[in-house]
C-alpha cells in the first residue's frame, strides 16, 4: 500500500512538474517582433547642439509570466545638428569662437521589457543598454528609454523618453581647443510600433 501510495505521488508530482514546464514553453512561444519608428524633441544639452532626433527599432519579446513581457531590443537613433556655435567678444584684439556641429547616431543595443494593464490595451516599458556612437563626435554610452504605450492591435501608439549617457566635445574651428561640451543626448519621442 505504502508502494502504491508512493508511487501515485510521484507520478502526480512529475506530470505536475512536466505541466508547469509546458506552460513555460508555451507562453515562450506566445513570443513576437515588434517593429518601431519614432520622432522626438531634443532635451537638456542635446536641445543646443540638435534641432530633431528620429529613430527606428526592432525588439523581439517573450511572454514570461501573464502580461509581462521581456526580449531584446536593436534600433538606430540619430540626432540632426543644430548649426553651429560662434562666440565673439572685444577686448584689446577680437576673440572668435566657431564650433560646428555634427549630427550623432547611435545603435541602441538593450534589454527591453513592458508590462500590459486593462485587458492589454495599455502597457508601460523599459529599454535598458548601452548606445553605441555611429557616426559625428560624440561618445557611445548608457542607453535607457522608459515608454508608455497604447495597444490598437496590428499597431500601437508609443510616447518615451530617451536617455544617451555619452557626451560630446566640439572643438573650436577658429583656434583649436574644446569649447562646448554635452553631457550627453535625451529626447523626448513620439512613435508607431507595428507587431508581428
């Protein structure tokens, strides 16, 4: 009788088991890819040295646990310069400062995870890595991107605020040295998301 017992929960206890890892592997599958584009508003030091940043991302999530979602995320991101930087003053001789600035891009290369409220309609997220620098004079650095989104089904509507940690130095065209420097690139950004 004790066999039988012991037998009946084992037997209980592994199809127990093998049903929770099933589960697991199916909400894995429930996964997709998610293509994005946005356009954004430069913020802080990035306003002065850019006029309009846009950018595109590919993400590829996994459900883990009901209405969370995590995966991983590649995009590109680039910020239009702003003209240019001069500085004169007068004393005994004239004192010139030119900087031009470049425009910057980076491959965003994160972590992103999102989290669905009120029947999956609304979700908030976080994109967290590291912003490689591509192109112009600035430095790669963290990236994060905290996002609010609305879910329409084939598309969702996309607000978020992007954070590149890597600075920047413009050196001046007239004397030489570095006479701006930016602590790095924020933006404030608008965008689509298409789902696969």
């Amino acid at each position: 009788m004790k066999k039988t017992i012991l037998f009946t929960a084992m037997a209980i206890f592994g199809f127990c088991k093998m049903n929770a890892q099933d589960d697991f592997v199916e909400k894995a599958k429930t996964g997709g890819f998610y293509i994005g584009a946005n356009i954004g508003l430069p913020l802080s030091t990035a306003s002065d040295i850019s006029s309009f940043n846009f950018g595109f991302d590919g993400a590829y999530l996994f459900e883990i646990i009901d209405n969370l979602e995590i995966g991983g995320l590649l995009g590109y991101t680039h910020f239009i310069a702003d003209g240019s930087y001069s500085y004169n003053t007068y004393f005994d001789d004239e004192f010139v400062v030119i900087a031009d600035y470049k425009d910057a891009s980076f491959i965003p290369i994160a972590a992103s995870a999102r989290y669905y409220f009120a029947n999956r309609r609304f979700f908030g997220g976080l994109d967290l890595g590291v912003g490689v620098n591509v192109s112009g004079d600035a430095k790669s650095g963290f990236y994060a991107r905290p996002k609010f989104g609305f879910d329409l089904g084939a598309i969702a509507l996309i607000a978020s605020f992007q954070s590149i940690s890597g600075g920047v130095d413009y050196g001046d065209t007239y004397y030489g040295g570095n006479y701006v420097s930016g602590s790095g690139f924020n933006s404030f950004n608008f965008g689509v998301e298409f789902g696969f």
